[in-house]
C-alpha cells in the first residue's frame, strides 16, 4: 500500500467560517486546477483560483448576515457549478463567474442553519423546522423534536422520489416523505454532519455516511422503507467531533478515499478494503477546528490536495505537490515556486509590520488624549461542553479567532479537573470556600497563539450548578466574556434508544395540575441532551443510560383526564420515571418536587421500590470498583519495588506479579493520574444507594456510614450485599 506524503499549504485567511461553508468548483477540464469558495461570518462570499500557487480573487460578493451553509447546485445528475449561500434567513445564488441570478427570501423565522441543493429542490433548516421548496415555492415542511444538525437528499437520478434525510441532535436520522416522517435510523451518537458516500450515493445512490459530534463515522443505508447500518468506526481515541466529510480519491489507487474534519484540528484520512470498510491510512494535527474539507486539485495540475477551512477562517491544503526538489545524491534545494513564495511572504511581513507600527502609534495618541472613549473589542467563542461516554466526562472547548491569554474557571458545585494530554496550557488553582458557594477557582494561561483550549472535568450525580468560563483573548484593551454551561442533577446521563424492561426497576410516578411544557422544563433541568422545545403530542418518552454505571433511566409524561372532574374542566399531568438505579429516583423525587414547590404545584407522589435492583446495581459497580482498588494496590507499591530494584541488581526473585507491576509501572501511574477520586465517586455512589434505600423506607442510616466504609476497605462483593440486606 503506498505510504501517504502530504505537505499543508496555508493559503489565506478568511472571516470566521460555519460548518460545509467551503466548497470546491468542478475542474472545467479534467485534472485542471479548481476555484475555491468560502463564505464567512461576515457576510464575504469569495471565489479564489491559483496562481503560481498564491490565491487571485476571482470574484466576491457580500450579504446582508453572516453565511451559514455554502452548497453547488446543477441540472440532476449533471454538473454542479452553481454556488448557492445561506444568509440569515436569505439564500443567495451565483454562476461561477459571480453573477447573481438567484435571491429567495424564504420569510423563516428562524435563520437558516443548514441547506441543500438537488436540481430544482431547495431543502433548508433552521433549529427545529425543515422546509422544502420547488422552484422557489413551498413544498413541503416538518417540524422536528429535537435540533436539526444537517440535511440530505438522496439523489433522484437514482432514486425518482424526493427522500430528505435529518440528522437530528437526539441520535437520530430522520428519513422523511413529503412532509411526514418516514422512519427513523438510530446511530450511536447525535449526527452533526453528512455526506453522500463516493459523493452520489453509491450504486443505489441511498448510501449516506454520518459523523457524530463524539467523535464515530458510520454508513447507513437508506432503504425505502427500512435502513441497513453497512459500518462504523468507533472514536477509541477519543479524538474530537465530526464537522467535515467528503470522498476523493487521494491515493490515485483508482478508488475513492473518506476524508474525515474533527473539531480538534485533525485531518484524517481512510481507504476502504475489499469489504468496503474503511482502513486508516494518515492524520495530520492542525490547531483549530476543521469547518469543511474537500479534496480536488487546487495550485498545480497533477497534484491533489485536500482543501480544509478552519473555524478560524484559515485556508488551508495537504498538498502532495513536494515543496523541495533532488539536486544530487544528498543535497535539496527549493523549487522555483517555493522561492518566489518566502520573497513574497517576507515582503508581506514587511508590510504588515508597518502597519501594526502606525496603527499601535494611533492607539497610543488616542488613548492619551482627552476625548478617548474607550470601545470593547467584540469577539466570537465557539464553544462546546459535551458528555463522553468512554469516561463519564464533559469535554469543554473553547476556540476563539483570536490568540488565547487565560482561562478562569468558576463553579458552585463540586466538579474534578480531569488531564488532558493535548492541553500545553499551565493550570493553577486558588483557594475558595466552598461555604460560599465556590468549590473551584482554577485558572489557565496559555502559550503564545493558541486559540483552542480543551479542557475535561467530571461532576458528581446529585449535585447541581453553574461551572462559568473566563475568557481572556490576548487583545488590548483587556476584555473579557464569560460563558455558563449547567451541571444538571443526573448531568452523567446520556440519550439512548434502548431501554431493557427485564431489569429490576423502581418506579416514582408523578401526578398533578401540570402542562406537559412544565414537565418538560422541569426535566431538562435535570438531565442533558434533551430539546428545549417541548415535542409535539400527548405522550412524550425518553430514555437514558448512566455513562459511569451504565444503569438506565425512563422517563415517560402525558396529559390525562382527570378522573373526577369534567371532562371539559382540567386536564391532569402525570410523569412515571423507572429505573434500576434506586439513587437515580432518588435525585428526580427531590429535583422535581423543589421545582414543583418553586411553581407553588401540589404534586402526587407514588412509589414503588423494587429490592432486587440494590444488589443487580451493586453487581454493576463490582467490576469498576475492583478495578480501581487493584489499580491503587499496585500503584502504592511501585515506589517500593522501584527502591528493591535499586538496591538488588537481579530482580527474579519477585513474583511475576511484582515484575509485571515495574515494567507497567509508568502507564499504571499515568492512568491512577488521569483518573483521580475515582475511587473515592464509587464509594460515594454506594453510600448515596445504601442512604436511598432506607430513605424510600422512612429510615435514616447515615449514622451506619462509618460501618459501609469499614466493608468498603474490606471489600467483597457478597459482604456488602449481606450488609445493605441487614440494613
């Protein structure tokens, strides 16, 4: 297999840039070199060809907002060349000379955040309605129950009807008819991006690939009336979310190649084996979010490149053009074109020089004088505060177009600062009083240029607050923005689609004068990844998985009649929460009913406790809680062994065991460092289930504690069973 070698080319900067707001102009010859266009934040839509391997505007155009989606739209089947742009709640298109053929005033409420284009149709979504127009005029249109991430249509020189596709924020794919719901393809993790495989579909032109923002990519096949999942790749990782895909052949091995843009700056490229899977083959780190990626031939014919844009709004391309040409056995030089590039880039220094001098000497003579007012500068922050469920952690990232100076981080409830290993930033805490609501105060400066900070923490179920971002660009005037992201009561929940009946439940059921809307509000408060708007219909489910115990939660409300009242009178709520999980009932009982208390609704609390779950959920702690205790064994010996081996040259002596423990030495070390109070959250999970359950009872044993931690440092599985039986 022939060993990838490609050399990233950084060709302009643009505006900030949404997601697929790059594309790439159909070659007018084969193998001649493409146009680029970009749209950004500022509303510059920009076309660039190449010239001696610099960018030359072709033509630009700018909108009233920023541009959000930038598709090509031909003739079905045909060429596309045509440029279309998404602007607040305008769609805007262009020939690829730059006339304006097209403006469409859709009149949507929401602004558009995703499009798509095939022959006449025009697909468009804000956060939560599709809509589908036909030459401009209305269609069809659905209204989604959660956040509609991206839109596709399968291709209708292979498939005669029209079948959009949604990718939706609750894990879900959303094939649809005219305006109703087809069916609905669950994937592993909520879809941020799509794209047709090979470009068109496949041979049936209904196979789509799908990234997910933790970080998997998946194929599905879009049948007619049932879908066909073909592989996935698993984020083992755990690198960044999916923002970009798209199929070039970058092997020329005469088969197309998947080319993956995360949200942590890689680049990443897979060929696929004679099973049609795909194989990894090379990744390449850039330092900001990837926005689009799309592979052509871009400076010089011959050479393929894959063109990526950055949040940021770098122009960036993997070149497999080489930068350096063989003079003799050991000795390069730079090619002509590389030389002519470093005598213009230092004459643009040069100039840009000048003018930081003559601008930093304005804002001197400014600030002095009597009249300045001083003015804020304003800044965007693409932020994103997602739970993992490989370890039960939130991912917080912070990107910014400008350079990063510090960040502060705040909370009023007790969260655990997990490492990061791509994280160069320094970290130091300072003291707070938890008495005063402050359970943290750490602060991170970062190095020079870094515009991306990535940071991991780890809450506590049950305890629930605010976590506050700080952030200071390296900007003068100093200023500021802060950002809130909620650590929810079951914050280390996530959606799932699966829920097993066949487990021991508890059940609380809630009954009162409450609108579904109440509820609703009530739990989003206590769990994540569910939409602010509340879903249309009369019964409303949701099912959830604990990503540190994996027990599992349902949540179920409806609107009934209230049996003694007219039926034409008030209607009455009621909400039935199961889970395996007793402490999990727990949590809602107290959450909902405060939040009941605060609407000053009386609510009816029932329930039933089901004994076999205490011990089916002490068996699932069990293997995570004797790992931990072995993983602190070994760690505490190692200084020990370590000073053995110092002082006797021969180490046979040891036990396979202690052998193994030294050579495992660093990572043992490196994972007890990663992990830490892990121990410390299972010993508090199961003090939380031995409290709960004798609370369901009327009883309280807070006062046996000490007796649980004594068997806890003991540990055996049956004994402790035997002592939450005892009670």
């Amino acid at each position: 297999m022939m060993e990838l070698n490609l050399t990233r080319v950084d060709y302009l900067q643009v505006g900030v840039t949404s997601s697929k707001s790059m594309r790439l102009l159909p070659a007018q010859v084969p193998g001649k070199p493409q146009r680029i266009v970009v749209g950004d934040h500022n509303g510059e839509l920009q076309c660039l060809g190449m010239k001696k391997g610099e960018p030359v505007p072709v033509f630009n155009a700018t909108l009233k907002k920023k541009i959000t989606r930038v598709e090509l739209g031909g003739p079905v089947g045909g060429t596309r060349e045509r440029i279309f742009a998404a602007s607040g709640s305008e769609i805007k298109g262009f020939t690829k000379k730059g006339k304006n053929f097209l403006t469409f005033d859709t009149s949507l409420a929401e602004p558009i955040q995703t499009m798509y284009v095939e022959g006449a149709e025009l697909f468009t979504c804000g956060n939560y309605v599709y809509n589908h127009y036909h030459d401009c005029k209305d269609a069809n249109h659905f209204l989604s129950a959660d956040n509609i991430c991206d839109v596709i249509c399968i291709p209708t020189n292979k498939v005669p009807e029209v079948t959009p596709v949604l990718a939706c924020q609750d894990r879900v794919l959303r094939v649809l008819q005219d305006s109703d719901l087809l069916y609905e393809v669950e994937v592993p993790g909520p879809p941020s991006v799509m794209q047709l495989y090979g470009n068109d579909g496949g041979d049936e032109g209904d196979e789509i690939l799908y990234g997910t923002s933790d970080g998997r990519v998946g194929m599905v096949q879009i049948g007619r009336m049932a879908p066909s999942h073909r592989w996935e790749l698993p984020n083992e990782k755990r690198n960044g979310g999916v923002l970009a895909l798209d199929s070039f052949d970058i092997t020329a091995d005469g088969v197309l190649d998947l080319i993956v843009g995360r949200d942590d700056g890689l680049v990443e490229i897979y060929s696929y084996d004679e099973s049609d899977e795909p194989i990894f083959r090379f990744k390449h780190q850039l330092s900001e979010s990837v926005t689009s990626v799309q592979g052509g031939v871009i400076a010089t014919q011959g050479f393929d490149e894959i063109v990526c844009s950055t949040y940021a709004g770098w122009i960036s391309a993997l070149t497999s053009e080489p930068n350096i040409k063989e003079s003799g056995p050991d000795v390069y030089h730079l090619s002509d074109q590389g030389r002519d590039k470093i005598i213009g880039l230092r004459g643009e220094l040069e100039e840009l020089q000048q003018k930081v001098m003559t601008e930093r000497e304005k804002y001197q003579q400014t600030a002095t004088s009597k009249t300045a007012i001083s003015a804020v500068p304003h800044f965007d922050i693409n932020d994103k505060f997602v739970l993992n469920r490989e370890d039960a952690s939130y991912t917080l990232s912070l990107e910014l177009q400008l350079p990063i100076d510090n960040v502060l981080l705040q909370s009023d409830v007790p969260i655990d600062l997990l490492d990061v290993e791509k994280n160069s930033a320094v970290v130091s805490y300072s003291a707070c009083n938890p008495e005063e609501g402050n359970f943290l105060l750490a602060t991170y400066r970062c190095q020079a240029n870094t515009t991306r900070l990535e940071l991991k923490i780890r809450s506590i179920e049950g305890q629930y607050g605010t976590l506050q971002a700080y952030v200071t660009p390296r900007v003068q005037p100093k200023t500021c923005r802060v950002k809130q992201y909620q650590i929810k009561p079951l914050s280390l929940h996530q959606r799932t689609h699966v829920f097993d009946d066949a487990r021991p439940l508890n059940t609380i059921k809630l009954s009162g004068p409450f609108s579904l809307a109440e509820v609703h509000s009530w739990v989003c408060f206590c769990l994540p990844e569910l939409p602010e708007r509340t879903p249309p219909g009369d019964c409303i489910t949701f099912h959830f998985v604990s990503t540190f115990l994996d027990t599992q939660l349902e949540c179920v409300y409806r609107i009934g009649m209230d049996s003694g009242s007219n039926p034409k009178v008030t209607k009455k709520g009621e909400a039935i929460f199961r889970s395996d999980n007793i402490s999990t009932i727990s949590i809602l009982k107290d959450v909902l009913t405060k939040e009941a208390t605060k609407k000053k609704i009386s609510l009816n609390i029932t329930y039933e406790i089901n004994e076999d779950s205490i011990p089916y959920t002490l068996n699932l702690i069990h293997p995570k809680l004797e790992y931990q205790l072995l993983l602190a064994k070994k760690v505490q010996l190692i200084d020990a062994l370590k000073e053995l081996q110092v002082h006797e040259n021969d180490t046979s002596f040891m036990s396979p065991e202690y052998r193994q423990i030294l050579e495992d030495a660093e990572e043992l070390q490196a994972e007890f460092k990663r992990q830490p109070c892990h121990l410390e959250r299972l010993y508090g999970m199961i003090t939380d289930l031995y409290i709960d359950k004798f609370k369901f009872k009327g009883q309280n044993v807070k006062g046996r504690v000490p007796a649980l931690l004594e068997v806890l440092d003991n540990y055996d599985l049956q004994t402790l069973v035997q002592f939450f039986e005892s009670g």
